[in-house]
C-alpha cells in the first residue's frame, strides 16, 4: 500500500507535464488562426467596400453611354457576359455551368426578371438621378421580407413589420415624395415616372433573389450571374439589330464598361467579399453602393440630395440593416 504513493505523484508530475506540453504546442498555432480570421475579415471589407464603389459608378457609365435602357441592357449582357466566361475559363470553373433542368429553368426565369429590372432602373436614372434611383431601388429587401413571408405563411414580427414600415416612411422622404411640404407638385410628372419605374425594377430584382435562393442549391453564383447574362443577350439581340447600333465611338467603351466592370470585376470582388463575412456585416456594407451613387452623383453632375433626402436615406439603411439576423458568433 505505501508504494502507491509515489506513482500516484508520479502521474500527477506527468500529467502536468503533459498539459504544460500540449498547451506550449497549441498555443503558437491558435494564434495564427485567429489572426488568419481577422486577416480574412478585413480582406472581406476591403472587397465589398471596393466592390461598392466600383458600382456606385454604374451611373456614370449608364449617362455616358447615351443609349436607350434596352440597349444598354444587352451591352451589359453581353459584355458581361464574355468577361463571366473569361474569368471562368481561367479559373477552370466552366463545368459548373452545366445545370439539370429544374435549375436551368429557374435561372432562365431569373434572368427574364433581371433584364426587366435593369430596364426599369436604366430608365429611372434618365427620369430622375443616380443617387435617387439608386437609392430607391434598394428598397428591395422589404419586398423579400413581405414575400416571404407571404410564401411562408407566416406572421411578421412586431420588430420586423416596424423596421419594414420605418424603410418605407425612409424612401418616402429619400424619394423626393416629402419635398415642398409634403407636395408631390416639388417634382414633375416624368420624374415620378422614373421613382415608379425604379420601384418596379426592385420588385423584379426581389424576384431574382427569391427564385436564386431556390436555385443556390443546384447553381453556384458563378453559374447564376453567368446565365443570367447569358439569357439577357440572347433575349434582347433583336432589338439593336432593329433600332441600330450606336455610333463607334467612346459610347462603346462605356458600354464595355458596364459588362465588364460591373457585371464581371464587380461579380468577382463582391462574392469574394461575400464568402469571406457573416450575413450582418454584408448586408451593412451593400449600402456602400447606393452611397457611392450618391456622391459620384454629386461629383460629376452636381445633382446633391437635398436635406430631407439624405435623412431619409440614413432612415431607410438603419430600417434595411435591421431586418438582418445578428450573427452572434461573429468577432472582430
């Protein structure tokens, strides 16, 4: 019995030992993770605010080009859709466009919706701004929210139907709708064309994400955005073909522009942003597009929104943000 205490304190010692080991091999490799996570979090702001701003230029390109909204859609398409591919093949990817036919149906649906919305948003910059347009297309996440849970059959919170009134009260005032005493008169007949006009681009692009939710399943992004613009330039080639092409020219280049930059960099920098951050923080940083409108908007054509606007865009992203879960397990 008196020999038990010994190996007793002897395991003891080398259970110790063993501890102080494990953690002294552990410990340098924790570290390298979680700065490998901070690494990747801020690789992941750095993408979505770049790729914010890269479409807070789309405007831009849209008045420079001076073509009618068809015809700009099926440039973008179209040049957006060389640049899908380009990337594709370099990144050896092409063998996800390959779909069955319950998802290749959904996406062609998609990309009908997707030309209508582009349309209908390219002929409400026209018909108003680019920060205003912008800004009231992105009032599309209350009609997801009211769709799904229409589809859903469920109720919507307290909080939720609250923040969704609070965006529209927001797009009311960033609108232009509560300017010269709440009197539609502040702004003409062909202007409140263009805000209907951009309401119901964002009615057709909810749509969109409605049926890619469903298809995210079975279709990458890569395979979304890709087919997507692929439809649009299949469906829309007749219509240059009948009312001509634009003269050769810097108009070209625009239009080049919006393909590539904003269909194919901007898809590449913003979905490696996506992947790289939680829900919340990428529902927050979407909002650096309408603001980069906004200003771009300001700097080029001098056209700032007034006071009550600005207000209201502040009103309607701190509504839109709220509606998104709160990853509790998100840090840094």
């Amino acid at each position: 019995m008196e020999a038990a205490a010994p190996t007793t304190a002897t395991t003891a010692t080398t259970a110790t030992a063993a501890t102080t080991a494990t953690a002294a091999t552990t410990a340098p490799t924790a570290t390298p993770v979680a700065a490998q996570a901070r690494r990747e979090r801020r690789n992941g702001h750095g993408l979505m605010i770049a790729g914010g701003l890269l479409l807070g230029t789309l405007g831009v390109f849209i008045e420079r080009a001076g073509q009618d909204p068809l015809t700009t859609v099926w440039f973008r398409c179209a040049f957006g859709l060389a640049a899908l591919l380009a990337w594709g093949a370099a990144r050896g990817r092409l063998h996800e466009l390959k779909l069955a036919a319950a998802p290749l149906a959904a996406v062609t649906g998609a990309g009908a919706l997707m030309i209508g919305s582009w349309a209908l948003f390219f002929a409400a910059i026209e018909r108003t701004s680019i920060g205003v347009a912008t800004v009231v297309f992105h009032v599309q996440p209350v009609w997801l929210l009211i769709a799904g849970a229409w589809l859903q059959r469920t109720p919507l919170s307290p909080q939720r139907l609250a923040a969704a009134l609070l965006a529209l009260a927001g797009l009311a005032a960033a609108s232009g709708l509560l300017d010269g005493g709440f009197s539609m008169a502040a702004h003409d007949a062909r202007y409140w064309a263009g805000v209907g006009m951009c309401l119901g681009g964002s009615f057709a692009y909810a749509g969109v994400a409605l049926i890619a939710q469903g298809a995210a399943r079975s279709a990458g992004s890569f395979a979304l955005a890709t087919w997507q613009c692929a439809v649009g330039a299949l469906l829309l080639a007749w219509w240059p073909l009948l009312h001509g092409w634009p003269a050769f020219g810097p108009a070209w280049g625009w239009l080049a522009g919006l393909g590539v930059l904003h269909s194919g960099l901007a898809y590449v920098v913003l979905y490696a942003g996506v992947a790289r951050l939680p829900a919340e923080r990428v529902a927050l940083l979407q909002f650096v597009y309408p603001a980069a409108a906004i200003v771009f908007d300001a700097l080029v054509y001098g056209r700032w929104l007034g006071g009550v606007q600005l207000a209201g865009v502040l009103v309607m992203g701190l509504a839109l943000a709220s509606l998104v879960p709160r990853d509790r397990t998100a840090r840094g």
